[in-house]
C-alpha cells in the first residue's frame, strides 16, 4: 500500500460514492515490474461519464495489450473529493496503481465538448502539475496530449497541451508511444521528440504549429476491439455493452460536426460485430447491447444484422438499443427485429418543424417520413417518443418555430388514428444550435440570447393554445438546453490562441466541472473575458467571410474549404444535398470507398 493509498482510507467514507476513487474493478489492468511508457488515460468529467465512453474503452485496452505499456485511467474528482484531496495533499492519481499523475511518462486527455477545458486545467492542478505548458519546459514532468473531437480546432487548448492527436486514436496512438519510448532510451531531448512526432500522421504539435492531416482507421473489421470491458462497481451513465457498426456519415446534415469530421463512411463486417457482441456480453454480464454510430439505420444491410444479433439477444434475454435510428428509415422490417426484445423510447431527429428549414439543413427528410416513422412505432406498441429540434438555424422564422408545434400536433393525432389503447408520451428536447468548425455553417453567426429567448416562448405558446400545458401534461414534456452554455460552447469552439488566457482566468476564478449546471458559472466567464479585453461577443455572433483564414485551416480533415462554402450556398438557396450514398459530391474526402 502506497502512501496515497494510506491517505485515502482516511477520507473515503467522508464522500460521495467512493468506488469512484479506488480502482480495483473487474477486468482492469494493473501491471507492475519493467514498464517502458506508463500513459494515464484522463476524462475531464466525472467518474460515471468517463466509464461510459468507448473510446476510453478502446484505447484503454489497446495500450494494455502491449506488455511493455501500461495505461490507467483518471477521472475528475468531485468538489467533495478534490477539497479533501487538497487538504491531505493528495495528488490525482491513475486508479490501477494508485501512482500520482506526476510518476507518469504521458498523461492524455479526451476533449469530448468545449465546456471541459476548464477541467483540464483542475485536472492538471490537482496532480501538481503546471497547467500551461511554458513551465513544464524542464522536461520533469509528464507529456500532456489531447485528443478527441474539439482538437478539430486545437488553438483554444494550446497553452496547456504539448501535443495533439487529430483524428482516429488507434494507430497513432501507438506509433507516438513507440517514438516516445526510443527517444527516452535514446535520452532525447523533449524538443527532438517533437521534430520527429511531427513526421507522424495526424500529430500536431503547438509549438512547431505543423500542418497536420487527421488519421483515420481504414478497415474497422481488422483493428483492435476490446473482448472486455472493466465493469464498475457504481452505476454509471451507460449500463451496457457498447459495440460499434460503422464510422463516419453518409447524410451531410449541414449543422454536424461529427458527420464531417468522422468522414469517411466505413462499415464494420457483420461477423465481426456479431463476435465482439457475443464476446463482450459474455465477459461482463451486461443485459443490454447499444449499436454505436452516427447513424446506425444507414448500415447497409442493417435488417439482416438486426435479424442474427436478435437470435442471440433475444435467446439470451438481452435488451438491443438503438440510439441512432433515422426515421426515415425506419420501417416495419425493423421493427420486427428490436420488438424481439423489451420496448424502450424510440428516438427521432428531425430537427426543424419546417421541410423547408430541413432542406436549408439538408436533413433530407419529409413530413411524410416522419408520420410514417411514427405510424411503424405506434402500430408495434410503442406510445412513448422523444423527438430533438433545434432552435436558431440559418434562415430559421417563426413559421418554422410554428411548424414544430403542428408537427407534434400531427404526430399525437396520428397516435390516436392507429388507434393505441396507452396513452401518449412526446418529449421534445430543443437545443439552440450553435455553430461548429468544418461545418458548412462555420461561417453563421449564434443567435442571440433575446431572440432564443423569444422564439423558444413562442413555441410554448403554441402549445398552450393547443391545448397542452407543458408541465402539467403528461403528453407532451419540453426541455430546453441553457443559452449561456451554448454561447460559451459557440465562442471556445471557433476561437483561436487568445482563448488560452480567458480559459486560464476562468479556472483561476474557479470554473469547472461545467458540463453539469450545478457548477456552471457564466458569470465568472463573462468576468474573465473583461479582464482579458477579448470580446467573445465578436467570435459568437460575427459572420465568418468564405475568405478569411479561420484558426482552424492548418488542419486537414479531408473535407475541403471550397466543399463547406458550396453547402453554405446551397443551405441561404434552401437546395438540399443527397446523401452520398445516392450521389457522391467531391466533398474532398478521396479515401471514401463511396467516393466516385
């Protein structure tokens, strides 16, 4: 037992779940004797988070599959956790050795979401680490790297981060570790480290400011996939074994980030995901299977892969998700397939209420599939369903805020024409779209608060005066996401290197952990952005012009500048894109298998 080991057993029972902070569950790695790389895998979030996302799987498993690697993972400890950690002078520790961060050779953070910068820096902090990168200059302290999907645009998080990965973890991830460790044998200096990590695709380095291009996995079928997965000791966001069918997005929707920076579309085989389903659900006595993608209904032969995955769910008394279902291709085929298991929500995105504001997004879905996505759901059974919109898109109006009250309208009539005995449920989630990096509205403005505000008052009218009191009905629940996080979300996601100093401030002032509102604090921001004289007013509600330089340009992501100016045309022309499935449009991405 090492000394922090003797000093937590002093502080555990005084906080909140304390199987967060002590390791030790099924099938995590601790491996002692001769390592030559130890890589700490840290989660800015908390515990429950961090466990239910599967790149941390992934990498995970990967790095431990190599004898001479170990990797351990580390979470954000909650305000109780850190202030006792503090006082003792605990520092944040990897949970497999229960080794401080500072013993490690390379400490590596996720950026799943902007609002987590902040944790970073906590994070830093909490392992006695400096958090800006200009005082770790002596070589004494461990590589800090970042990956995920915000490093698309890095130079917010540059003053913190020696190096980031851009694009797909897996095989960069271990190159990188294997140039790390001959440059350690070899007693290389941290600055030769970085000459030679640039030659390395898909690693960009601050300091050298690299062009880089991202890298990406070309056959899903052949790389590495965890037969296990470590199974916590405390209920987490995801209780569920989470295997993937596909990467990228063959739809284009112009508001997501994740369906170009994803791209290219690649499927992985049916064998294969029917074996690591098998083999995971087997290992970890998980009772729910969850198809991970970005649109798990656009899988070519999704039916047949529902149809062989249900034989073996089904049998076993196994729960089959689907979260990503588009709903027009949702149909009674499928439905057959998930009805073989316990009935859940289904989940649908149309977006916007308007056909004409889906072509301006180019969702590419109609009225017509909506109401017969939901007439397939409602006639197998299901009388509960939660459908996303957005408010604030390009050319959004008010008869487009209307058009998502008389869509509902239309879906819960609909219900009672099929004739279901069960009463229904409708959860509207509205979240205010907020503009993304290599994106073909990366050049829009966010709305403003007032006018969010006001259209989001408009809805609830609408539904008032329909009849349904939100709140008191139990057919019709809204959510609404907070502006303040949106704006802040919009500002750190297109800014550039001046951020650095804001996000500093902003921690020093206390700010963390503001994924969750409870800890969320606009105030402390708005106070930092004053005192660093940075208008953020400017970076969230500015038009880009199609030619300035954005501070994201010297990353390739395959997807061409030229591509995203043409769709930001076709969006003010309300011209939809088709899928590429249907027409490849040259959107840059040349390693696309449906590229023509």
């Amino acid at each position: 037992m090492n000394e922090i080991s003797q000093k937590l057993e002093k502080i555990l029972l005084k906080v909140q779940k304390p199987a967060r902070y002590t390791g030790g569950e099924i099938d995590s790695v601790c491996k002692t004797g001769d390592i030559d790389v130890k890589f700490a895998f840290c989660f800015p979030d908390t515990y429950e988070i961090g466990m239910s996302h599967l790149g941390t799987k992934i990498l995970y498993s990967l790095i431990n599959s190599r004898e001479n690697y170990s990797c351990e993972r580390c979470f954000m400890p909650l305000p109780d956790m850190a202030e006792q950690m503090r006082e003792l002078e605990i520092p944040l520790y990897g949970l497999e050795s229960m080794n401080a961060l500072c013993d490690f050779d390379i400490i590596g953070f996720t950026l799943q979401y902007e609002l987590c910068y902040t944790t970073v820096l906590e994070m830093l902090d909490l392992a006695g680490i400096p958090v800006c990168k200009s005082e770790r200059v002596d070589g004494n302290f461990p590589l800090v790297i970042a990956g995920g999907p915000c490093v698309c645009n890095p130079a917010p998080m540059c003053d913190f981060v020696d190096l980031f990965i851009i694009g797909e973890g897996e095989e960069v991830t271990l190159e990188l570790l294997k140039l790390f460790n001959e440059c350690k044998k070899n007693g290389e200096s941290r600055n030769e480290f970085y000459r030679k990590s640039i030659l390395i695709d898909g690693v960009y380095v601050p300091e050298l400011d690299n062009k880089v291009t991202k890298r990406i996995v070309a056959d899903l079928s052949s790389i590495f996939f965890p037969k296990n997965f470590i199974v916590p000791f405390v209920e987490t966001v995801h209780e569920r074994v989470v295997t993937e069918v596909l990467r990228g997005c063959i739809r284009g929707c112009r508001f997501c980030q994740a369906g170009f920076i994803c791209r290219p579309f690649r499927e992985k085989s049916q064998d294969k995901i029917l074996s690591e389903t098998k083999s995971l659900c087997e290992n970890t006595g998980y009772d729910e299977v969850s198809l991970c993608s970005l649109s798990t209904s656009d899988y070519s032969e999704i039916e047949n892969l529902l149809k062989n995955l249900t034989e073996y769910t089904g049998k076993n008394n196994i729960n089959l998700s689907l979260p990503s279902l588009r709903i027009d291709k949702f149909n009674d085929e499928m439905l057959e397939q998930i009805k073989k298991v316990r009935k859940s929500t289904l989940t649908f995105a149309p977006e916007a209420g308007t056909m004409r504001l889906r072509n301006v997004i180019n969702k590419n879905i109609s009225d017509e599939n909506i109401m017969e996505g939901c007439r397939v759901a409602f006639s197998g059974g299901y009388s509960s369903i939660k459908l996303y919109f957005m408010l604030g898109l390009p050319t959004e109006t008010d008869e487009d805020i209307v058009g998502i009250y008389e869509l509902v309208a239309r879906i819960m009539k609909l219900y009672k024409q099929v004739g279901a005995n069960r009463g229904i449920s409708v959860s509207i989630s509205l979240a205010t779209f907020v503009p993304k990096p290599f994106t073909p509205f990366q050049f829009e403005p966010l709305i403003t608060k007032e006018e969010a505000e006001r259209r989001q008052k408009l809805l609830l009218k609408c539904f008032e005066e329909g009849g349904h009191k939100i709140g008191k009905s139990r057919k019709v629940k809204i959510s609404r996401s907070d502006y303040n996080s949106a704006f802040l979300e919009a500002v750190l996601a297109r800014g550039d290197r001046d951020l650095g100093k804001v996000i500093y401030e902003a921690w020093k002032h206390g700010c963390k952990l503001e994924s969750w509102g409870d800890y969320f604090d606009f105030s402390k921001w708005e106070s930092s952005f004053e005192t660093c004289k940075l208008n953020q007013v400017d970076i969230a509600f500015r038009k880009r012009n199609y030619t300035e330089t954005l501070p994201w340009e010297n990353i390739n992501l395959f997807v061409s500048k030229d591509f995203l100016v043409k769709e930001n045309k076709r969006a003010h022309s309300e011209i939809a894109t088709p899928n590429c499935r249907e027409k490849c449009s040259n959107c840059g991405v040349h390693q696309c298998s449906l590229h023509k």
